[in-house]
C-alpha cells in the first residue's frame, strides 16, 4: 500500500476491531439447519460472506480498493473465498 495511503488509514483510524454477539445468529442457523435436514448445512461464513455482501451494495463507497494513484470504486459486488481441501 502506498505510505500516504498508509498515513490516511492510520489517521483516519480505518483498522477497527469490533466484538460482535453472535446468539441470535447461531439460534437462526441452527433453526434453518434443522429445516433443511440434509439438503445442505449453513455455517457462520456463510452468513458473515452474505451480510459483507449486503453491506457492499447497501453503501458501495467502501466497495472500493487503493491503486498506486488513486481508489477504485467498483460496481459490482464480488467476494471471493478460498477453502483448504
């Protein structure tokens, strides 16, 4: 990342931690779960990759990524996970 980039997040204080409460999620995937029998089983990723995906689109200023002279905002939503086989 280019350092006055670096400088403007580091002052800008964009690198936050957050603890979040996850009972009603977990009370929510376990009910779909036992609804769906064996069709499929949800995960916490799973609902964690689909609410950052809303967030994109409901504001897209932050759908955006640092180039060596400028931010690109994209139109689009894309997210990409990688698993271990």
């Amino acid at each position: 990342m280019h350092a006055r980039v670096k400088e403007e997040v580091n002052k800008k204080g964009l690198n936050r931690a957050h603890i979040i409460i996850l009972d009603a999620l977990l009370k929510l995937r376990k009910e779909i779960n036992e609804r769906a029998g064996d069709a499929y089983k949800l995960s916490v990723n799973d609902f964690v990759i689909k609410a950052s995906a809303a967030a994109l689109r409901k504001m897209p200023q932050v759908n955006a990524s640092w180039t060596e002279d400028a931010i690109h905002q994209y139109n689009r939503v894309d997210i990409s996970v990688a698993v271990a086989t």
